[in-house]
C-alpha cells in the first residue's frame, strides 16, 4: 500500500529536533508552544487530515516527508516531545542578535 509509511524513533527524535531549531531560530517559541498546546487534543485528526492532503503537500515536500510527519502527529505524546524540546532549545538560546542560518529544514525522506 503506498500510504504505509514507518517512523523509527530515531527519525522521531530527528523530526522533533529539526523542527525544534527551526522554531528556535526564527525566534517563535511563545507562538509555537501555544498553537501546539491549543491543538494538542486535535493532534491525531491533524494527522488523518495530512494523509488526505498528501497528493497535494507531496508535490511540494515529498510524498514520504508529509506521511511521516502524519506518523508523528498521530500520538499526542509526541506533540508533548516537541514542546518540550522548543522550550528546551530557547532556554540555551544566546539572547540577542540576529536569528541563526538556517541548517537544513526537513529531514531526507529515505
């Protein structure tokens, strides 16, 4: 089936943490926590409603890219991960100056 798609807990933890810079870096922690927290509860449909999205995403992101970021959104214990680490990121944050380059934004799809 084409929409079968697995995330380890390895490209997990590499999502969380991409996305965590990321956020980071741009300097929209405060945002970011409050959307996540407010969407916590609809975290799972948010995750269905990618997979019906994934023809149109998949054009822009890669097909595997958006399945797996559905796989991350389906537990909400995740969702808690990535606050958690956004939080953890922008207490280490240097205060001041000019956002960081970014690195790379989206893990390759293997």
């Amino acid at each position: 089936m084409p929409f079968e798609v697995t995330l380890t807990d390895e490209e997990r933890d590499q999502w969380i943490e991409k996305m965590a810079e990321e956020v980071v870096r741009r300097r929209m922690e405060t945002p970011a926590v409050l959307m996540l927290e407010m969407h916590r509860p609809m975290a799972f449909l948010s995750s269905q409603a990618l997979i019906v999205a994934t023809p149109f995403l998949g054009a822009f992101v890669g097909t595997d890219n958006v399945l797996k970021l559905s796989r991350l959104l389906e537990h909400p214990r995740n969702v808690e991960r990535l606050v958690e680490r956004i939080e953890e990121l922008s207490v280490e944050r240097p205060e001041g100056g000019p956002p960081a380059p970014a690195k790379e934004s989206i893990p390759d799809a293997k």
